[in-house]
C-alpha cells in the first residue's frame, strides 16, 4: 500500500488494487428524461441525483442500483459537439464508459502511469456531484473507457 497527500491534505491509503467498488457504468441516451422514466419504471431504480455538466458537455442522472451504492449514471448530450453526442452517432445508445471509485485519483493515475497506462487528462477534472475524475485511454483498457472517481470528501459511500 502506498500512502499519499491529496487535495484536503489528510492521508489516504491507496490499496494495492488500487480501486474499492464499482462506482458507475455510464450510458449513453439520446433523451435523459425518457431514460430516467425506463429505469424508474422498468427497473425499479431510484433517481439518486441528476445535473449539467457543462465541461462535460451533458446533462446526467444516476439511477441507484438498490441499496449497493453502484448506480447507472445516464448521460445525454447537451449539444452535437458533446463527446457523448459523438459516441451515439457512432455507436448508438448503450454503455459508453465503466467507472472505479478510487481513494486518491492524482495517487491512482500516478501509478498507472508509472504502468505505462495513458490517461485522457494531465490533471483530474470536475465530475458529477463534485468527485474527480480521469479516464483510462480505451486503448490502454481492453478496448473499454475506463472512469476513475474520487468522491468528493463529503459524499456518502
């Protein structure tokens, strides 16, 4: 295990696996409302929490998987020049990312680095609920746009 100083300055722990839990798979929707109504009437899932992200370029929702703390995070584009636009004019609606919670994501994409792992950003960026995120290069991940998510220091997980 590797100690490490993050943002708040407290020490974390980064486990040798380097990630705890299944944070989010991320799906690709063409109309956010609709998808939310299908996974609320279908599925039986809870809205958890939705917003814009401008950055990002979407407008999100994360449906909660039960009582598991993992939930579906449904992505629609705000406009055609949005990543996730391109991803559904490319592939169509489905999964487009799969998500890690990390302790540390500065700590964990030092380390994947240091495994020759390419990462999408120099330094993380603002995700949903104020977390911090990177993303694995497909390329580097089997083919699969992996999300590493730290929470922010206030979120229940």
């Amino acid at each position: 295990m590797t100690d490490s100083t993050p943002s708040t300055g407290a020490p974390l722990e980064i486990p040798g696996h380097l990630f705890t839990a299944i944070d989010h798979v991320g799906i690709a929707v063409r109309d956010l409302d609709e998808a939310i109504a299908f996974y609320e009437t279908t599925f039986g899932m809870r809205l958890a929490h939705q917003e814009t992200n401008e950055e990002q370029g979407v407008r999100e929702a994360m449906m909660a998987v039960g009582d598991s703390g993992s939930h579906i995070q449904l992505l629609a584009p705000l406009d055609e020049s949005s990543t996730i636009a391109k991803f559904l004019e490319r592939s169509g609606p489905g999964v487009q990312q799969m998500a890690y919670r990390v302790t540390d994501v500065e700590a964990v994409s030092a380390v994947l680095r240091e495994r020759g792992v390419r990462l999408l950003y120099d330094a993380p960026r603002r995700g949903t609920s104020d977390s911090r995120i990177n993303f694995i290069h497909p390329k580097d991940a089997g083919g699969v746009l992996v999300e590493l998510v730290e929470p922010a220091a206030d979120a229940a997980h």
